[in-house]
C-alpha cells in the first residue's frame, strides 16, 4: 500500500474521531438527564474542543506536512556535475 494512501486513511481516521468526539459532546446536554448549566458547559466545550483542534494541528503538520517522494534529479545532470549549494 503506498505511503500516500495510509496517509490519507490515517488523516481522515484522526479527523473522524475528532468530528465523532466533538458530536457527542455537543449533544451530551440535550441528552443527558443531568441538569448541565448551559454556559459553564459551553466554557468547557470550547476549551476542551481548541485543545483537540491543537493536537489535530500537531499531527497533521508533523506527519503530513513533510514530503514523501524526493524529487528526481534533473535530467543529464549528476552529483558530481551539480553546482555547490548557494549560501
């Protein structure tokens, strides 16, 4: 299986379960029989849901925002015909 495609099926793993996560406690109140005081729920929820958009943030940038395939070398050139990298 090519390293694009499990990318991609882990990304859309970890950005489903933080969708299914963010669903069920923004239901949870109108659910749930406890008597949840809207505003101090809402405080949380926000807190709690940055902090998972900042591990999202994390693993995506870190797992997915590098490059896989290095680019090929130019055609008719070689090591040792390339020029000194620029300072």
């Amino acid at each position: 299986m090519p390293v694009n495609r499990v990318r991609a099926i882990l990304a859309l793993l970890v950005v489903g379960v933080f969708m299914l996560i963010t669903g069920v406690m923004a239901i949870f109140p109108l659910v749930s029989e406890a008597k949840v005081g809207l505003n101090d729920y809402a405080d949380f929820f926000s807190k709690t849901a940055s902090v998972y958009t900042g591990i999202i943030g994390v693993i995506v940038g870190y797992y997915f925002g590098r490059e896989n395939d290095p680019k090929p070398p130019l055609a008719g050139t070689s090591k040792a015909e390339s020029p000194p990298p620029a300072v």
